[in-house]
C-alpha cells in the first residue's frame, strides 16, 4: 500500500482553497511512493463552506475523476497533516488507495444491511454522524455490533448551524447516492471497511481526576444520587473544597469540573493516576439541593465507577504522545533493514512522509473543545502528533463528539492509521 495524497488549504473563497489542494494531490500523485489511482476520497471542510458543500463534493469529483467514492462532514475546524483551521474557511482532503472490495461507503440511502451491501463483511468502521440525531448512542452501539471487531472511530459533525456529511458511492452508481447528490443531514454515514484493511486506533483522553474513583450506588436516570452510599452532591462539595453557602465560588467550580463514567471492570483510573480509554467525560449539567443529586449529560446506572475531572493541558499533550509511541512501536517491525530504520527514526517534524513507516494515511478526530489554544497554540495539537509519530498523511476534524468502538467521547481524541 503506498502513501496517501492529502491537500489541505485556506481562503475566503472555497474555489481557490480547492484548487490549491487539488495541486497538493496532484503533485504528490507523481511521486512514485504516492498513490496514483487513489479511489476513496475523505473530505472534512469547515462550516464557512457549508453553503458550499455540494458544489465542492461537485467539483472535487469532477476533477479527480479516478476517485469514485467520497465520505467525510462539515465542521468548526478541520485538520491536515501540520495544520488547524479553527473558525475560517478551510478544507483538508485525503485520497486513499484502498482495494474497491475492502470497503464500501454507508449512508441513510445505502444503510449496512442494504442490498447493495449484501456480501460485504464490515470489519470497522469510520463513521460520521449528527450529534442532534435521537437515539444516536444506541444507534452506534447497534452499529459497532454489526461489524466483526465492533470497533468504530469518528466524530460528530460540529457545524454551527447544519451538520452536513458527505457520502457518495460508486461515483453514484449505488442507488440513491447519485439522486441525492453525496450531501446529507441527520443521521449517520461513512465508510465499512473489510478485514483486508489493517488499522490501528488509539483514543487519548484530554482531562485528569481530581478525585478518587467512587461506585454509582444510586441514580435516577441523568441524576447521581449516591456514591459509595453517601449523597453524590455531598461528595462533589467536598472534593472541590466548596460549599453552598458560598454560591457564587461554588457554582466557579462545579462549572470547571467533569464527571468521567466508566462501567464496573472497565478501564478507568489508571495507576499513573490518568484517565483510561474506557472513561467517558461528561458534563454536569445541574445540582438537586433537595435529593442531594448531580445531573450530567448522560444516563448512569448503579455499579458504574465515576470520578470527579478537569481539563488538563499537560495531561493532554502527554496522553497523546503515549499513543502516538503506542501505534509506532505496534508498527515498527523487531528486525528492519537499514534504510527502513533510517525511515523511522527521522520521525521528527522535519522528516517527510516515507512508506518504511508502514502509515499509509492517518485519520485524527478531536474534541472541538481541544484543539491549538488548548494546547497552548495555533496548530500544537497537530505538531505534537507529527512530532510523536512522524510526518504521515494525515486528515481529520474537530467534533462535537468523538466515536470509538461503540463510545461516543468527549474531550477526547481518536487517532487511527491505516497500515501498509
């Protein structure tokens, strides 16, 4: 598998954002460790273009016709291989040489389970979804059921105003893509892709504890009641050091501080003190004085594990290079030839893109709630992930939600390469 070409590009006009992209792609197209015939298309732009989006998908298809399927959604900020485009117009595309039987784009007219899916065995899935959509946590877990590993990565559109996703099969030859044009809202799309696709997916989490981790021994629905048997809201009270009586201070830090969830047996607070990757942020969302509750923004059952977190930059930057070390060392092989260990080991900033790394292409999605000034600066997130695991062809977005396995995340990050 070679190298996947990817374009990404800025202007108040999309027209030129994206014929500067498309001579990224071109060019690197040429090189002989590119792709040349690439025939799967991910498109992620940002909301500025969202009036936009079907011309774009449009035009794209028309210039590079050999690319016949497209997937991707619109969102507040998307990412390239060293960049972030946060609140301006900008798109990042990458075109990827995959087997045409190892995948096939889903959609609300080309569901899983449809016939022109009919002998096709998902293994993963990259899926794109509208955070406004009902039922959407169960609709995911039902999905990741469906496929053989029951492993989903991607994100929720985070489009101010529409969440509009890109899907387009077979240059329109599934039926009801060509008709409905490869621009949709609500719901869910992507791509299924079969076992013959090798990935590898790490999620890295962006807050730290600052409590001990308690059992759920009581709730109601979104409403903590008890934890380890003693009202919830006491308990939040005591670990921040606050009290109701000083309402304005109180009411300063409930607002800063997160719930993360974790079902019992699960990862949760790891020896290092971190956030494990089954841990799920979510918000509070309101305090119940009078059954000494805490409402958050998800439904807990009795048994689950919870802690009290914050976001935290420095944890965050050091999670995300633990993984990026993860997928390395997972990729880099025990013997190498020589030219291969030269490869990996310019993995800094400055070394380009090279095939001996085995990463064909990579897909991050963060938290739109992460990104550069969480990080301390314009495009440190990105940095960091090509400092960590090397300069690799990389496309992505920032989300209103991020998906892993059957999860939906918050705060997170959900970094996945293809190998070749």
């Amino acid at each position: 598998m070679k190298l996947f070409p990817t374009g990404h590009a800025t202007h108040p006009q999309w027209i030129m954002a994206a014929g500067l992209a498309l001579a990224q792609v071109r060019a690197q197209m040429a090189l002989p460790e590119y792709a040349s015939a690439p025939t799967l298309g991910l498109l992620y732009i940002t909301d500025h273009y969202a009036d936009h989006a079907q011309e774009i998908l449009d035009h794209l298809s028309a210039e590079l016709p050999e690319v016949t399927d497209w997937s991707g959604t619109v969102a507040v900020g998307v990412a390239a291989n060293n960049a972030e485009y946060f609140d301006e117009p900008a798109l990042s595309l990458m075109l990827c040489a995959l087997p045409s039987d190892q995948y096939r784009v889903f959609s609300g007219v080309a569901p899983l389970g449809s016939s022109e899916m009919a002998g096709f065995e998902a293994h993963t899935a990259l899926v794109h979804a509208d955070p406004r959509t009902h039922e959407l946590a169960e609709l995911i877990g039902e999905m990741a059921g469906r496929t053989d590993t029951g492993y989903l990565f991607g994100g929720l559109s985070s489009g101010r105003d529409e969440s509009l996703q890109f899907a387009i099969g077979g240059n329109g030859n599934i039926r009801g893509h060509g008709a409905a044009g490869g621009v949709f809202s609500g719901g869910m799309s992507g791509v299924l892709f079969g076992e013959g696709v090798r990935l590898v997916s790490r999620v890295t989490q962006g807050c730290q504890p600052v409590s001990r981790e308690r059992e759920i021994t009581e709730a109601d629905g979104n409403l903590l009641l008890k934890l380890d048997g003693e009202p919830a809201l006491d308990m939040l009270l005591s670990d921040l050091n606050v009290s109701l009586d000083e309402p304005q201070t109180a009411i300063e830090a409930v607002r800063a501080t997160l719930v993360g969830l974790v079902d019992a047996g699960s990862d949760g607070i790891r020896r290092t003190g971190d956030l494990g990757s089954d841990v799920l942020v979510r918000h509070i969302i309101g305090l119940d004085p009078t059954r000494r509750g805490i409402a958050i923004a998800d439904v807990a059952e009795a048994g689950m594990r919870m802690s009290f977190c914050r976001r935290n930059a420095q944890a965050a930057r050091a999670d995300l290079m633990r993984i990026c070390a993860e997928i390395r060392e997972e990729l880099e092989p025990e013997e190498q030839t020589l030219a291969t260990a030269r490869a990996v080991a310019a993995g800094e900033a400055e070394a380009a893109p090279h095939p001996a790394r085995r990463v064909a292409g990579a897909v991050y999605v963060s938290c739109s709630g992460r990104g550069g000034p969480h990080f301390g600066a314009p495009n440190a997130e990105m940095q960091i992930v090509r400092h960590a695991l090397g300069d690799v062809p990389l496309t992505g977005f920032f989300a209103a939600g991020e998906i892993a396995r059957h999860h939906v995340y918050g705060y997170t990050g959900v970094l996945t390469v293809f190998v070749a």
